[in-house]
C-alpha cells in the first residue's frame, strides 16, 4: 500500500499546526507584532483549495484510465479534501459566531 496520501495529510497538518503555534506564541507574550490572522487564514484556506485541487486531478486521471494513478491514494486524497474543506467550514462557523458575540454585546 502506498502511504503517500496518508504523508501529504500528515505533512499539511503538521504545518497548519505549526502555523497556529507560532501565531499563539506572540499573543501569549503579549508582543505588539505578531503573525497576521488574515495571512493564516488565507494560507489555510489555499491549503484547502489546493488540496481540492490535486485530489480532483487524480480522480480525473484515474478516471481517463492513466495507469500511474492508484484507486488508494485518489480514494485518499478525496477524503482529506474532504475533511479539511469540512474542518475548514467549522472554522468559519466558529468565527462568524464569535462575530455575533461580539455585535450583540452591550456596551
């Protein structure tokens, strides 16, 4: 079985997590400049697209009969598409409910 589905997965996550701990570890220190929550969101949410991307040309690919293309990694790297466009969606709920939060307090 060919694990590099399961790698790239791995490899994404580790790097989002070493994003957001990098992005906390400012805060925590109380410095003024910090890494910008928009850039990591916007770097989160290319990871997303991109993942997206490369899973819907190995399923066009698989689907055109290239040999090179195994149903495992496709079945993979659809389902971490998957998940992260969900993780992704979660995330967003999270930050317009925190919105709300805000808005309807008084001041």
């Amino acid at each position: 079985m060919d694990t590099r589905g399961l790698e790239q997965m791995l490899s994404t996550l580790r790097s989002t997590a070493a994003q957001a701990g990098a992005a906390a570890k400012p805060a925590e220190a109380g410095a003024a400049a910090g890494t910008d929550f928009a850039q990591v969101l916007k770097n989160s949410i290319d990871q997303v697209n991109n993942a997206q991307k490369q899973a819907t040309q190995m399923a066009e690919n698989l689907a055109a009969g290239n040999s090179e293309q195994n149903l495992h990694e496709v079945m993979v790297a659809l389902q971490t598409a998957s998940i992260s466009f969900q993780e992704m969606v979660q995330v967003r709920n999270r930050l317009v409910s925190a919105y709300q939060d805000v808005m309807n307090m008084q001041v």
